[in-house]
C-alpha cells in the first residue's frame, strides 16, 4: 500500500515537472487514422492518398511540452512490452483495428512500444489508448495541422 503511494506521489511530481532535455515523443497512427506526430521537428503528418503525404511543421509551447511528457509519465509508458497485446481484447470498438507505434525517449531511456488495438478494455489498453489519443489531439489543433487537407484514405 505505502509503495503504490510512493509510485503515484513519484508519477505526479514527475508529471508536473518540465520535460527532460533530451525528451522526444514519435507516434504513428496506422489503419484508418495515417497521421504520425512527432516532437523532434515538430511535425504533423497526414497521408492523403497511397503515396501521398503531406507534412506540417507545427509550433508547440512549453506548456504544450509539459502536457505530452505528462501524457507519457501518466500512462506508464515504459511500463509496456515492445509488443503491447493485451488480453480480452474484442472486435467491439473498432473495426478494422487500429495500429501504433509510439517512440518515445526521456533521461537516457528510449522506448517502443507496437500496438494492434482490436478494443481491448483493459486498463492498460484504456491508459495507452487516451495517451494516444490526447498527443494527436495536440498536434491536430495546432494551427498548422488544421490547414493540411483531409486524408482521402477509405477505411473498410
């Protein structure tokens, strides 16, 4: 009991800290959504069409910093396995399923965690999921995002 406290006391003051240097955050959103965010440009891209992508270099605030690290910090990122497949999982939520590849590298440490999301409701699977989709709501409202064309990929 007091190390779950000591781990979420450790999380929150992370989380509420400037992010490291070193801090870099990379995710490929693949199937239906073919956007890729990444810190390192920071770039917003779009795939059009097969063979087409466009690529927005977006300005990101401190503050937009601070919220990604602490959208990595919160959900545990290292905690996953290279190949997240949780259990449980169903065909509920979405079909055809979602794939992601997140990078993501702070204080030295460097991460990549592939997910094949088929709906799992897992908590794990919850976190990384509203991870992922808080970092591309980031981006995509940035305004430089918001003037690239809509994707003209059919998801079937």
């Amino acid at each position: 009991m007091m190390l779950a406290f000591a781990a979420t006391v450790l999380i929150a003051s992370q989380a509420s800290t400037e992010p490291p240097r070193d801090f870099v955050l990379k995710i490929a959103l693949g199937q239906c959504w073919n956007e890729t965010i990444d810190t390192t440009g920071p770039t917003f891209s779009r795939t059009l069409s097969p063979g087409e992508t466009l690529t927005a270099t977006v300005s990101l605030t401190p503050e937009h910093r601070r919220r990604l690290y602490a959208l990595v910090v919160d959900a545990d990122l290292w905690g996953y396995p290279r190949w997240f497949e949780p259990a449980g999982e169903s065909m509920v939520e979405e079909l055809p399923p979602s794939d992601f590849t997140i990078e993501a590298q702070a204080n030295g440490r460097r991460t990549v965690v592939q997910w094949l999301d088929r709906g799992s409701m897992r908590s794990e699977a919850v976190r990384l999921r509203a991870m992922i989709r808080a970092a591309r709501a980031l981006f995509a409202e940035r305004p430089e995002a918001q003037r690239l064309p809509a994707s003209r990929m059919i998801c079937l």
